[in-house]
C-alpha cells in the first residue's frame, strides 16, 4: 500500500503486485458464493420457464411465458447493445407481455401482473448478478467458479421443477448461465459494452490488493511488472513506462488514461499504427518509440506527453494538443497538422519530417496545402523546426457560424480595453469554408488566454443579440470598430495571405491594438463602392501632416502622397486591392504624426508588410512596383525602421 506516496522515477520493472494471500483467499470465497447464489437464481429462472407446461393452471402458464419473453429479450439486447440496454429490455418485454395477459386472461389479470412482474424481476436479477460474479471470478477466482454455478443451477432447476419438467428448466439454466459465462468474459475482455460488468468487478478484486491511489508515479517504470489487482486512481501518470506490463486489464484505473482497452494495449505493445485515438485524454502518456503511423489523433490531448522517435508518419493531428510534449526525433512525415496546439514548450528538435500537410485530404485535394510546396522538394533535416516554429501564446477566436462582423469588432475592441495587460495584437485571420472565420491574436506571456476566450464570446454573443440599430449606437464614431468590421467582411469574401518574416499568416496580419483607439495593419473595408471615400480619407489624412522643412528633400508627408497616387492611378492593381493599399497609406499617414512613438513605429511596419504583400503579385515591370520599389524603403527609413 502506497497511497499519496512520492515515487517520482521510481524503477517497478518485473515487479509483482496484487493481492495478499488472506485477502485473495477471501475473495475466491465470495466469488464461490455469488457464483453459487446466481446458480439457484439461475434454477428458479428455469423452474418458471417451465410452467408452460403446467396445463392444470391458466395462471402459471402466462407467467412461464412471460419469463420466457423477457429471457429472450435479455438476451438479444444485451448481446447486441450491451446490459444496461438489456435491462431496459426486461421492462418493456415485462410490460408487453404483462398486457397480453391481461388482454388473454381477464379475471386473471391480477395474478398473471404479479406472477409476471416476479419473473421480470428475477430474469434481470438473475443476469445481472450472475455476470458479476462471472466477471469477479474471471478476475479472482478463474473457471472453478463457473462450474460451481453451472452445478447449482442445474440441480437446482431440477429439485425445483420435478421431473415433468426439470429437462426444460435445466436446459433454461444451462443457458442462462452459459449466456452470464459469455457476458463476464467479454467484459474482461474490455468489450464496453459490459464495462458495468467489468468495472464492478475489478473494483471488488482489486480491494485489498496493491494501492498506489494518490501517488504521484511522474517517470515510473513498469516495464514487465504484473500489475494484476492494482489501485491506480487519482495516480500522476505522467511519462510512466509500461512496456510490456502483464494484466493491465485488471487494474483499477479510476479517471486515468488507463481506463482505456485500447490505449493499455498500445502502452504495453507500443503498436498503435492505423488506429484512432481521437478526442482522448492522452495528457502524459508515455509513447516513446511507438508505432503511431497512420493514426488518428484528432482533438486529442497529447500535452506533456513522451513522443520521443514516435512513428507519426500521415497521422492525423487535427487539433491534437501538444503543449509541452516531447517530439524530440519523431517522425513526421506526411503527417496532417492542422491547426494543431503546438507551444514555445513543444520540443521539436531533430523532427524528421520530408513534408506535410496543414489540411486534411477530401476527394477534390488528396494533397492539401502540402509544405514544401514543391512536390519534388522536402524538409532538410532541421528545416522542419524552424518552418513550424509558430507565434507563440496567441489567443484563437474562431466563430463557427453566422458570423456577425460588427459584434466581432465590438467584443474584441471591449476585450482590449478591458486587458490592456495581455497586449493583444491580431496576427492572424483565417475564413474556414463560407461563414467560418478564425481571429488569432498575439498575447503577452503568462495571459490567461481560458478566462480572454469566455469573456470575448460572452460579449460577442451578447452584442450579437442586438438589433443593428442598438449596435450603431455602441460604434458610434468609433473609427476603429468600423475599420475592423470593414477588415472582416472583407476577409470573408476575398480571403487572401501574407508572408511577415519567416511567419505564414493567413488572410489578414499585422494588426496592433494600443489601448482603446490606436489600430495600425487594417486591411480591409476593400470594396469597389467606397474607394472613393477611401482616397478621400488618405487625402485628408495627409493634408494633416507637416511639409518638409527642406524643400530640396521629401518628407513623410511628400512620399506618402507619392504613394497615394501611384496606388490610386494604377492601372496593375485590381479595385479591391488598391482600396485594401489605400487603408494602408491611411494607415502610415496616422502614423506619421508622431513616427518616433513605439507603438506608431510598430503600426507603420504592419502597413508597409501589408503593401509589400500585396504588390508582390504583380510583374516586376509594373510602374506601381517600379515606384514602391523607390518609396517604401525611404519610408521606413524616416519612421526609423531601416
């Protein structure tokens, strides 16, 4: 017994552990007894099955029919849904067959309700408890236990039903208790359908056997250990070895990942290829060296989890979390990554990976957004690592139906404010499919991104309840909602990508919030009808700012008005486009105010990224790309950034 007990690394390697000798005697003896009381059960079952052939009482007959009715219904629903759907059985066929009496015997309904509900009650009991005591014998006591119960119900269905009928109530018996046989085996097995069956059992074999509930086992080994009859409830189980561990099955895992047939089997043999382990708790879990090609971990929490030279080729890693996990020298290859939840902790180091793919396959693309995206090209060794490297600790918002740009823009600006200490800046936006939409937004390290999440979409969702009019009357004046709305619809019906650095960001980038009201890197409200008003607002902008000093050499403000018009005058650049650039002069033009300032430094980087993004499409003859060519580095020069 070793309850709450430290054994960090401890070594259990070829251990036995189980029960002691006082305590495995005293079980064996309660599973001969249960096995013994489901025997006569199983006997008085027989014995009111049999009645069908008593021809000398109305009564009696019904009743044994009845028995016979909820037997077969037990049976077939319990072989194929499993017991508790079983149980269910018994009452509706007791009830069906409850009414046909009555409807058959009239006057006699009363005693064929009583005799009837007598046999339900029995049928079920009987099952029940008699694959308990199978599944507790297979667990303690081993097939002696069965032959027990097999003896006392055939002599027992024959003492009690006499001669005249003892044959049928015996072969009724004898079905039964090979039907509970079958049950407990299955159980034991880890069929979940009869894991009632199981877990009741191992919870009393385990009882008085090795304990190590509460204990913190981070590292332990178990390799070859037999493990047969332990307590493992409320363990840590952190990166434990269980290598080749012997009767894993008969332990009591309480809410471990352990509790899982199939993640025990993978423990033990480390052969998990072509199989899937999607949406499960793998928090921990020591896969070292295991085969895990093929498989499928989708929404799966892989976090802090061993992965150590795992074979991950092609398998499915959607939404797999990987917060501080180990992926020291696994394979990769061919693997489908997307969005999946690696951190600054997720160790990446010597991956070997020749590709892989950020989507998953359909019919249309069996090759979705392959990276490299040559074919013919693959991963270096290394190369890997640096091209995954994500941007750390970003709060992802993704809106997965009608969604509303307004009350987006609400809620995020709201969530801003409120937090000016999580720094938020919108790095990333994604649409996913026709009105699906991801925001991803930088924090500041330590940000509780849980509690950032519930209250964005507890405003959102609220905000999104309102009428438009009661919405206008929130954004009133307040450019920077209106910008961002703008960005969104825009994003959702002319998605697009940018390159910032060595960062992939998808659809829109670069968008800093300072406090309440500063917004550098918009890219958006893009559309044909107001590029106008647009070119407009940049003109005003500019005309706020100062003249060069030195009439000989341009200033902001004069290159800035070179840019405006050789964007609004292009004839390279299609109309959503040039407004999307046009947002951006605007952009630089608030900046310019103050260019020295940090943050309008930082706004000005954004909008010459977004610029450089959306120029480079075009050919490099263009007299836009010619101009910009000139321009934009002069302006980052003067906003002190090259």
């Amino acid at each position: 017994m070793m309850p709450n007990a430290n054994l960090t690394g401890a070594n259990f390697s070829h251990a036995k552990a189980g029960l002691q000798r006082r305590w495995a005697i005293s079980l064996v003896l309660v599973s001969f007894l249960l096995s013994g009381l489901s025997g006569w059960l199983w006997a008085v079952n027989g014995y009111l099955a049999s009645l069908i052939f008593d021809t000398s009482s109305l009564e009696n007959q019904i009743a044994g029919w009845t028995s016979l009715i909820v037997l077969f219904a037990f049976f077939f629903v319990t072989i194929r849904q499993g017991v508790t759907a079983g149980l269910g059985a018994v009452a509706g066929a007791g009830a069906v067959a409850g009414a046909f009496a009555v409807a058959v015997a009239g006057a006699f309904a009363v005693a064929v309700a009583v005799a009837g509900a007598f046999a339900v009650a029995v049928a079920g009991a009987v099952a029940f408890a008699f694959a308990v005591a199978g599944a507790f014998a297979f667990a303690v006591a081993g097939a002696f236990a069965f032959a027990v119960a097999g003896a006392f119900a055939f002599i027992g269905a024959f003492a009690v039903a006499g001669a005249v009928a003892g044959a049928f109530a015996g072969a009724v018996a004898g079905a039964g208790t090979l039907f509970s046989i079958y049950i407990s085996w299955r159980a034991m097995k880890g069929d979940q359908k009869y894991s009632l069956i199981g877990n009741i059992a191992i919870t009393f074999a385990a009882t008085g056997g090795t304990s190590f509930r509460g204990a913190n086992l981070t590292n332990a080994d178990f390799t070859q250990a037999t493990l047969k009859n332990t307590d493992f409830r409320n363990t840590i189980l952190i990166c434990s070895c269980w290598h080749q561990a012997k009767m894993l099955d008969r332990v009591r895992p309480g809410l471990t990942y352990l509790q899982n047939s199939q993640v025990r089997q993978l423990l033990v043999t480390g052969q998990g290829q072509d199989t899937k382990f999607d949406r499960e708790n793998l928090r921990g879990i020591n896969l070292k060296k295991a085969n895990l090609a093929d498989a499928s971990f989708i929404n799966a929490d892989l976090s802090e989890a061993n992965l150590q030279d795992a074979d991950l080729s092609r398998a499915n890693l959607k939404q797999t979390q990987l917060d501080g996990t180990d992926l020291t020298g696994a394979t990769l290859t061919g693997a489908f990554i997307e969005d999946w939840g690696i951190t600054n902790t997720t160790k990446l180091h010597g991956v070997r990976c020749e590709y892989v793919f950020m989507r998953l396959p359909t019919k249309e693309d069996p090759d979705p957004l392959r990276k490299p995206d040559n074919k013919q090209e693959v991963f270096a060794d290394g190369d890997f690592a640096d091209f995954i490297k994500p941007i750390f600790d970003t709060l992802d918002l993704y809106h997965n139906q009608g969604v509303d740009p307004r009350a987006v823009a609400i809620a995020f600006k709201n969530l801003a404010k409120n937090h000016p200490e999580a720094e938020l800046e919108i790095v990333a936006m994604e649409k996913r499919g026709d009105d699906k939409i991801l925001l991803r937004a930088k924090t500041a390290p330590g940000s509780d991104k849980s509690q950032l999440s519930a209250e964005y979409f507890d405003d959102y969702n609220q905000v999104k309840a309102l009428s438009q009019s009661q919405q206008l009357l929130l954004v009133e004046k307040d450019s920077y909602i209106s910008d961002l709305k703008n960005m969104i619809t825009t994003a959702l019906g002319h998605p697009k990508s940018y390159t910032q650095g060595n960062t992939i960001m998808s659809d829109i980038s670069g968008i800093n919030i300072q406090g309440s009201s500063n917004v550098s890197g918009i890219a958006g409200g893009g559309s044909v009808a107001n590029l106008g008003t647009i070119s407009g607002n940049v003109s005003i902008a500019l005309n706020e700012l100062p003249d060069s000093p030195e009439a000989d050499k341009p200033g902001i403000k004069e290159l800035l008005t070179q840019l405006h018009s050789c964007i609004s005058q292009s004839s390279d650049l299609p109309e959503t486009d040039k407004a999307d650039a046009l947002l951006q002069v605007e952009a630089l033009a608030e900046a310019a105010k103050n260019p020295q300032e940090s943050t309008k430094q930082k706004t000005a980087k954004n909008a010459i990224t977004m610029l450089k993004g959306l120029f480079s499409g075009l050919p490099a003859i263009a007299s836009l790309v010619e101009a910009t060519n000139k321009l934009l580095p002069a302006i980052s020069k003067l906003f002190g950034l090259g």
